[in-house]
C-alpha cells in the first residue's frame, strides 16, 4: 500500500481523536457512576464539552457509545440523557442475561484450546487483587478513594473480558459491553458504591482454578457460582439503597 504525502499524519489525528473519544467516553461514565449524573438527567453536549474542556465532537461519540450499551438514551429532537435506574424487573432479567452469557463464554473460551487463556486470567487477576487490596485498605496503599474504586470496577471487568475475547467470537465481546452498560446503571442506584472487591476476587480465582483443569464444566460451574453470588449481594445493597432512603 503506497501512502500519500501526510497519510501518516492523518493515521496519527485519527488515532489521537479515537484516544480523546475514549478518554471523554470515561470520564462521562465516571460521572454517571459516581452519581453526578443522575438517572433521567438531560446530557447537553455544549455543557459537558466545557466540564471536560473538550470540542463538541468526542463529546457526541462518547455519548454514541454510551446510548449503544443502554446507559445513556438518545431520542431524536430531543438530545441525550441518562438511563433511568433499573426496576426490580429490569436487574433479574439482567442478571438473567449475563449467566446465559457468561456461563457460554466461559466454556467456548475453554473449549478453543488455546494455551494462553489460563495465563492471560492470571494476569487480569492479579490485577484485580492488586486494586482490591488497594481499595479496601486506602491507608495503606496512599491511593485516592475514588480512583481506587473505579481501578477495581476495571479490573474486574478485564478479567471479564478476557473470557470473551478467547472465545473467537467478536460478537459475544458486542453484547458483554452492551450488558456492562446496563451492569452501571445497576451500580448507579446502588449508593454504597464497591462493596465486594475481595469477594469478587475469590470467586474469581474459582474460575482460574477451573481454566488450568481444563474442565469446561468446572469454568462454567464456576462462573455460574460468581454470577449468582454477584446477583445476592447486588440484590442486597439495593435493599439497603431503598432503606436508607426511606
């Protein structure tokens, strides 16, 4: 392929846009969590452009992305905004959603054979613990709160991802982001904030254990076992959300 005087230049915009889009697609997310952004709230580009010191257009790409995964709603005339909270309805049918998921990931991850996947969970993992312990004990680690939090929401999801990227299979990574988007709206409604970083990490550790066996029906067991615990726990802080509101 012969390039063309400043193709390259125009290759380096296009990857620093794409970086700018994602970084202004984080920092909303970010807001939405920490609950700056509330359920139903309008999302104007012009005023979020000046928040986040950034031009109108990777504004309106984040906000694309995020209307793709259901956190955010677009409607025609009328602009962006927030995706109100789920009902009680809304999270088990969730939750329904990423065991069927997740459960059939984990076993086709296993199942192409690849001698990386194993290590490649090993290392998410050790991620992950590492931001758990740094978010459970603030202290000692000297890290901010609230980065510390959102390190852990990341790493959990990485270790997540790496399921779905070993099962070949681009479009089961399209419907994982488009469920952690409404996993968010979970967690916006949920004031209490991380509340099972080490807990997470346990049951995750089952799920590597069950990858170096080899035994597909020991990963899904396991990942079945993490969802399920995931959902009492999530049903629970949201109890307590609606007491302590009361």
């Amino acid at each position: 392929m012969t390039l063309t005087p400043g193709a390259a230049d125009t290759l380096q915009d296009s990857d620093a846009t794409h970086m700018l889009s994602e970084r202004v697609y984080r920092s909303i997310l970010r807001l939405v969590h920490r609950g700056q952004l509330k359920g139903g709230a309008p999302l104007r580009i012009e005023e979020l452009s000046r928040i986040l010191n950034v031009s109108p257009t990777p504004v309106r790409e984040g906000l694309a992305r995020l209307a793709a995964t259901g956190l955010v709603i677009h409607e025609p005339r009328k602009g962006f905004r927030v995706a109100p909270p789920l009902t009680a309805d809304q999270f088990e049918l969730l939750m329904d959603a990423r065991e069927l998921l997740e459960v059939g990931a984990s076993g086709l991850a296993l199942a192409t054979g690849s001698p990386e996947f194993a290590p490649a969970l090993r290392k998410a993992l050790q991620t992950q613990e590492a931001a758990a312990v740094a978010f459970s004990d603030p202290a000692q680690s000297h890290a901010d709160p609230e980065e510390a939090e959102w390190a852990v929401i990341d790493a959990d999801l990485a270790f997540h991802h790496v399921l779905f990227a070993f099962t070949g299979n681009p479009f089961i990574g399209v419907m994982a982001d488009s469920l952690n988007g409404q996993s968010h709206r979970l967690r916006q409604q949920a004031d209490r904030g991380v509340s099972d970083a080490l807990e997470a990490v346990a049951e995750h550790t089952a799920i590597l254990r069950a990858a170096e066996s080899g035994d597909r029906g020991a990963i899904e067991s396991a990942m079945r076992m993490h969802l399920r615990l995931v959902r009492a726990r999530a049903r629970a802080d949201r109890a307590a959300s609606r007491e302590e509101t009361t």
